[in-house]
C-alpha cells in the first residue's frame, strides 16, 4: 500500500520534469520513443509470423514422418515390439517413433541419435510421451535429455504410432531471428536518434534566432524612452510558410506596434511639454501684459497725488486713458479666446466679404498712413459667407495690423479677396523683410512675438501676441482655414472661409469637432 503514492508521484514528477524540458529534447525523446514503439510492434509481428510459419513446416514433416511409420508399422503389424520404421536409411537425427497399444500404452519407442542406430526411450521419456490422443493433432512434449519435441499419434486398422521431431532447429532459428531484429533495430534506432537530433536542431535554428532577438529586445531600455532600433528577427526568419517563421513574424509585428506606441508616446510627452511650456509662457506674458499698463496707472496716480507741480493732469488722465484701454484690449481678447475655445454661439448673419475687406483696408491706411495700402477685388460671383461680421473684421483687422507693425514704413501691403468653387479666400500680402523660420510654427499661438525678452521701447512697438491667435480662432470658428507663407520679400496670409452656400455644412462639421457657432 505504501509503495503506490510513491510510484505514482515519481511518475508525475518524470512527467512535469519532461514538460519542463527544451522543446528539441521533447521532441528527440517523443520521437525516440515513438520509433522505439514501432520497431519493437515490428519485430514482435515479425517473430510472431516467422514462429507460425516455421512451427507450420514442422508440423507437416511431423505428419509425414507419423505417415511413413505408420505405414512401415501396418506392414509388420506381428512386430509391437521394436519400430522397424526407424531403422531405415535416411531418417533425420532426433526423431522418434513409438509403438502404442489399442488403449494408448507404448509398447515400443525410440529416437534415432546423430551418425548411431536408433536407441530405446527411457521410462522417464515414455512417461513424458504418456496421455497423447489418437486424434491427429500436434502436441508438445518435453523430454527428458532430449529436449522439446512436436509429436502426433496416427491409428490405421487397430495399429498406432507416435512420430515426433524436435524443435530446437525451430527455436534456434527464432531465438536467432530475435538477436538479429534486435541488432538492427538498435541500430536503426541509434542511427535515427541522430539524424533526428541533427534535424531537429536544424529546424530550430530559426526558433532559437527569434528567442535571441526577443532577449535582446528585453534588456533594451524601453522605459528610458528608446522608441526606435529594437532588433527585428532576419528577413529569412519570417517565412510564413513555417511556424519558427510565423512566429519571427508576429514578433516583429509587435516591435512595431511596440516602437509605433513608444514614438507616439515621446510625441505625446513632447505635445505635453510644449503645452506646459506654452502655458508658463501664456501666464508669464499675460501677467507681464497686464501688470505693465497697472504699473504705469499706478504711477501716474502717484505723480497726481503730490501736486500738479510734477505732471500735468491732462497728460497724467490720457496716459491713464491709454494705458486702461491697452489692458482693457487685452483682457477682452483673452476673453473672446476663452469664449472661442469653450465654443460659445457667435453671432450669425450674411456677410460680404469684398465690403469688409475694403473698410478694413481703409482703417488700416487711417492707422498707418506711412504704408502703402493696396486692395483688389477679382470677383465674378459676390463673396458672401454666413458668420459674426464684427468678428471677422476683427480678424482682418488684426491681420492687417500685424503687417503694419511688423513691417518697416513704405513697405506695401496688399489685401484681396476671391470666391471661387464654393469657397471665399481672403489674402494679405506684403513685401516686408517676413517672418523668422523659426517664428513660423507657432505664429498662431498666443503670445508669440519676435520679441522674446517682453522688453519693448514703448507699447506700440509691438502687439501682445493675441492678434493673429484671435484671428485663428474665429476663422476656425467660422469653419475656415488660415496660414501663412513668408521668405524675405513676401509674406502672405491666406483666410479660407466656406461660401454662403456651403457654410452650413462646414458649420455642422465644427459643431460635431466640438466648436458651436
């Protein structure tokens, strides 16, 4: 009872340690034992038809043998007491031949010895040969001294005889057939355990090149950010035609995932970094911005309280008025963005283009006659666009007015307008010194100007830094469009803006983005 657990559990621990093996030595022992099975089914089929078929032969010289005593036992019938058949020439060494009586007894019996007469059986052997039926069939005796023997008792008018032969010759040859098929198969399976070794190594070759790229891929600092030159598995790895193949495969398909997820996280980090960048700059310039015109406020208030004697009122009040209405400009244009990023409704109206352009264009030339304004109408159908007019002029307006500041006097600055398959464009160009390379990516982002240092001579030296971002965010607004262009020389920026009979579905598509007008 005790020794079963035992068994069983070093059974199930050869199994899992086996289970625990590389795959290569799996398969060489499966296959091992498989070709083990099979020569093992083979040679026991085969000894088994070769023991039949040569026990068959036998038993038929036994027949023959029992015939011809038989027939040499019924021409002498008066002579019980000796088998005559056995003296005769010619018989094989090892057979014998007896005489029985009608009840089965032997009366007679000897074997024939090798280059020597026939010699009597003992009492031991007749003993052994005692008990066979008068039925023909073949029966197998052991006796004494003389070995194993197939023997039959034939009857023919009262008179029996017992034949046998020996069946050493039968069992040597099969012992010997059994040695032989054992040798062979030994070696055939030495010589197949090898060739499959070699060929299963082959074969795994390419496994084994994926499992190292994938080791390498694991000691690869993907956690620093490395988002690019993982190694990928050879070209001549990836035959979908195997499974090492499809394997290799699918494992540089993830790389690539992997890389394609890393690259976009680094952008996302990046985009993040920008925006925080951008935000630490939005709230240092927008502080800057508005604590500059309180500053001056709070100085001139100063100057006011201790007497008329250090300023004169009059100038005290304007700058007062002045710098009141620069933080009120920028306070409101922080607040349309706020408005314009949370998409609150604009107002809606048809709106032409061509008239707003050119009203804009003239207060741009009231503002900054030392410009050369120029405007041009090519239009064969009217611009009409569905939108907030007051709040498109103010983006034409803050356009035109970036040319005007951010270009030397006599500079010229052209504003046109064209309506042309279903959309309305709007450009102003001029033929100013334009915009730093560097300047352009982030010139719709707010706050961004040439001046850095937020240091300026005076405060109309430059703009905030809003103008241009207020004018994205309306034309984004309305379902348009706009960009900039610029080298030294020309600089030129387009406003694209659905047609009245387009609008309302730009519009609909900006809603469904996330932006209402």
């Amino acid at each position: 009872m005790s020794r079963r657990p035992s068994t069983r559990m070093r059974t199930l621990s050869g199994i899992r340690s086996l289970r625990t093996r590389s795959i290569r030595t799996r398969l060489l022992v499966f296959v091992s034992a498989t070709l083990v099975v099979v020569c093992v089914a083979m040679g026991l089929v085969t000894t088994l038809f070769q023991h039949v078929y040569l026990m068959g032969d036998l038993d038929d010289r036994v027949l023959a043998t029992a015939e011809r005593a038989l027939e040499g036992a019924s021409s002498h019938p008066d002579r019980e007491d000796e088998p005559i058949f056995l003296g005769k020439t010619g018989q094989p060494a090892g057979m014998l031949s007896a005489r029985l009586d009608k009840d089965g007894a032997i009366v007679s019996a000897a074997v024939v010895g090798q280059d020597a007469p026939p010699r009597d059986l003992s009492t031991g052997q007749r003993s052994a040969l005692a008990g066979i039926r008068a039925d023909g069939a073949m029966h197998t005796r052991n006796l004494p001294g003389l070995g194993t023997y197939r023997v039959t008792v034939l009857v023919d008018g009262g008179i029996r005889v017992l034949a046998g032969l020996p069946m050493d010759d039968v069992q040597d040859m099969i012992s010997g057939l059994v040695m032989i098929e054992t040798g062979v198969a030994v070696a055939g399976l030495i010589a197949a355990g090898g060739v499959c070794a070699v060929v299963i190594r082959r074969q795994l070759r390419p496994l084994r090149r994926v499992a190292a790229t994938a080791a390498q891929v694991s000691r690869a600092p993907l956690g620093h950010g490395e988002a690019t030159g993982l190694t990928r598995v050879p070209e001549h790895d990836t035959d979908p035609d195997s499974e090492a193949g499809q394997v290799g495969a699918a494992l540089n398909h993830l790389l690539d995932q992997v890389e394609s997820s890393l690259a976009e996280r680094q952008r996302g980090e990046e985009r993040m970094r920008r925006s925080e960048e951008r935000m630490r700059r939005f709230l240092a310039d927008a502080s800057h911005e508005l604590r500059t015109p309180l500053a001056s406020i709070a100085g001139y208030a100063e100057l006011m309280n201790r007497g008329p004697d250090r300023i004169e009122p009059v100038l005290a009040w304007r700058r007062v008025s002045a710098e009141s209405a620069r933080m009120t400009g920028l306070v409101e244009g922080l607040l349309l963005l706020a408005r314009l990023d949370e998409g609150r409704p604009l107002q809606r109206s048809e709106v032409d283009l061509a008239g707003l352009v050119a009203e804009a264009v003239w207060d741009a030339r009231a503002a900054g006659g030392d410009h050369d304004w120029q405007l041009e109408l090519s239009l064969d159908v009217p611009a009409l666009v569905t939108g907030d007019e007051i709040r498109l002029r103010q983006a034409v307006a803050n356009v035109l007015s970036n040319a005007r500041m951010h270009t030397p006097p006599g500079t010229r600055v052209t504003a046109s307008v064209e309506s042309a398959d279903g959309r309305c464009v709007i450009r102003v160009h001029d033929n100013g010194p334009g915009i730093p390379p560097a300047l352009l990516p982030t010139v719709f982002e707010r706050f961004t100007r040439a001046d850095t240092s937020r240091s300026r001579v005076d405060a109309n030296s430059g703009g905030s830094g809003l103008g241009l971002a207020i004018a994205a965010a309306i034309t984004t607004a309305h379902g348009g469009h706009i960009q900039v262009n610029s080298v030294p020389g020309h600089t030129e920026f387009t406003i694209d803006l659905p047609a009245v009979m387009e609008a309302g579905v730009a519009q609909r598509a900006v809603s469904g983005n996330g932006v209402s007008v």
